[in-house]
C-alpha cells in the first residue's frame, strides 16, 4: 500500500470512530473523499488542519497511516524514540 492510500485509510478510519462528517474536516466534502481514497495527498498544512479537527495530533495521523500500511506500532515507535533522541 502506498503512504498517499494509507493517509486516506487513517483520516477515514479516525474519522468514523470520532462521528465527524466527510463535510466537516476540509474545504469541500469531494476533496476530503479523494483524500481518504488515496486519490489526493493532503499539505502538511491540511494533515495539521484535519488532525485538530478530529482532535489528534497530527504525528499520531502520520503514524496511523504508517500503521494502515503493515508497520507494526511497537516498531513505529521505537524507531521514531531511537532517531528523536539521536537529534538532540
């Protein structure tokens, strides 16, 4: 799967579980419906938009998508500990 298609998987599935309308998360409920079938790839503006609407932070949307495309959280995570405490 690729990160544009598990995006739009995690923005829907987040969606869903929060009860808020394609209507709600973006300029126009066709641009929200090709972003959640991987037709479009949301800025990073709009991720951050899309996040505070359905009220997660926009890493945690990221990290669902990576999850929706077969990474295991467990290794999602300690991978981004391991190279976040290499940086400072």
């Amino acid at each position: 799967m690729d990160l544009r298609a598990a995006v739009g998987i995690a923005i829907r599935k987040i969606r869903i579980s929060r009860a808020v309308p394609q209507e709600g998360l973006g300029p126009s409920q066709s641009y929200v419906s090709d972003v959640e079938r991987g037709m479009k790839s949301p800025s990073i503006e709009k991720i951050d938009d899309i996040a505070t609407v359905l009220g997660v932070h926009p890493v945690t949307l990221l990290a669902y998508a990576y999850v929706q495309a077969g990474v295991p959280p467990s290794d999602l995570l300690e991978r981004i500990h391991f190279e976040l405490s290499e940086l400072e």
